[in-house]
C-alpha cells in the first residue's frame, strides 16, 4: 500500500487539530467556565453553635445576567443564616436598576451585609447607596452583633484599615483584600472571609494564576492561617479586564461557621 495517502491524511489531521485547539479553548474559556459556577463547602471553629455564612465577592454585575441568576438560585437552595458580600459588585456603567434589583433578591434571616472592594472605591459613594436601597448593609470600617449568636461581623474598608479590639465574641472579619489576614491576626479575629485574587482568572497546571491583583500577599485562593486567625479567599463569581477564566471556576463560597454558646 502506498504510505503517501496516510502520510497526506495524518498531515490534514493534524492542521485540523491545529486549527480547532485555540477555538476550542477560547470557546471554553470565555463563554462556558466563566458561567460555570463551583459551591464550595467549608467548615471552621468548634462549638456546638451553628451559623451557615453564603460568601459571595467579585460579582462584577454590569447587567445582570445568567451568572446572576444561578447566583440568586444558588443563595435560594442553600438557606444561609448570613450571606456576606466582600466587594467588587459592580464595573464602571453598571445598570443601577439592574444592580439593585439583583441585590435585593438575596435575602438571609440575619442579613445582607457589604464591605468595599477596589471597584466600589473607583465607581464612588452611589454604590453604598445602591447597596442599603437593595436592604444590603454596607460595612466600612464598621461592626455589627450578630442577632441571637454570640458572633460579631467587621467589615474593613482596605487591607491597612485598624482592626478593633475583640469583643469576647467570635469575630468574622470581611476584608475584599487578602493582604488584610495580618492585621486581623494581631487582633485576634478568628475568620476573614477575603476575594480580590479572582484565584488568578487564568490558571495553568503545576504553575496555578498567571497574575495577582495588588493587596493580595500571594494568596491566591482558599484557606491560609496566622496564629489562630483562619482567611478564605474566595475565586470570586465574575470577571475583570477580560471576561476569561480557565482552570479557575467562579465560586460562591458556603461557611459553617461552629463556636460556644456565649455567655
């Protein structure tokens, strides 16, 4: 048999192969990973007291759309007692109505509660207002109890900002920033709940994200601890300067949170 037809039709082959691979990549990693989106489940503390915190950051709602809403049927199916919001909710031009309205469907029996990211600084003080119209409270340097559990939630509005002095109660700190886990350690809070990184957006094998963001420290994505301090940073939901992820699914991020009773 003459070699030549095989050797012409492996060659097609491999044009093919050469040709597809980049579609089939960019097909995947801009229009299905992105919108693909991980829950993740974490347990933290001890104690027979059970608080469930849904961790939401880096929506980066434009106008709100499919991501959106799997986020809204994600919050429905799990029941939170809290879901926590640690910054960059929206872009430049967002759609304010849209925004708020998306906002206002997550609903929690303790709250909504906010802390400032880069975008919120960048977009200015209409995004507070956006945020407290859709009943979600913004925290900015600021601290609230927790109603029936003897919990108490920070909300930092940097990676730098003074962290108070404990309260006797299990404190959850929210900080957009990773960087912020070795002011909150010195202060002895017992969990940072932190996004930013967007767990680097692009991700290659034994190599992990291309770049980080400023204010991150290398944390990337997941659990790091310092002294008795745990911080989660979370992948994030949305996308920034490029609607791409790969290897790096959006993630909303659910907390068991266990400690004492209290007095």
């Amino acid at each position: 048999m003459d070699p030549k037809p095989r050797r012409k039709k492996w060659k097609r082959w491999a044009l093919l192969c050469l040709v597809a691979a980049p579609a089939l990549l960019a097909l995947w990693a801009f229009g299905i990973e992105p919108y693909w989106i991980e829950v993740t489940r974490h347990e933290t503390g001890s104690g027979p007291r059970e608080l469930v915190v849904l961790h939401l950051t880096d929506i980066h709602v434009s106008t709100p759309g499919r991501r959106e809403r799997r986020v809204l049927e994600i919050a429905e199916a799990e029941k939170p007692d809290l879901i926590v919001i640690t910054g960059d909710s929206v872009l430049h031009g967002y759609d304010r109505a849209g925004f708020g309205d998306f906002m206002s469907k997550l609903r929690a029996p303790m709250g909504v509660f906010a802390c400032p990211g880069n975008w919120e600084d960048w977009v200015g003080r209409s995004v507070d207002e956006d945020y407290e119209k859709a009943g979600v409270r913004m925290l900015r340097d600021a601290s609230v109890g927790l109603p029936g559990v003897p919990a108490e939630l920070l909300g930092l509005s940097s990676a730098h900002a003074p962290v108070p002095d404990g309260s006797g109660r299990f404190r959850i700190a929210l900080c957009h920033y990773p960087a912020s886990l070795s002011a909150a350690a010195r202060k002895g809070v017992d969990l940072v709940l932190a996004g930013h990184s967007h767990g680097g957006q692009v991700r290659l094998p034994f190599a992990g994200a291309l770049a980080l963001p400023f204010d991150c420290d290398g944390r990337e994505a997941g659990w790091y601890e310092e002294g008795k301090t745990r911080l989660y940073v979370s992948r994030g939901v949305g996308t920034s300067i490029l609607p791409v992820r790969f290897l790096c699914r959006p993630e909303v991020a659910v907390h068991r949170v266990r400690f004492e009773p209290g007095p």
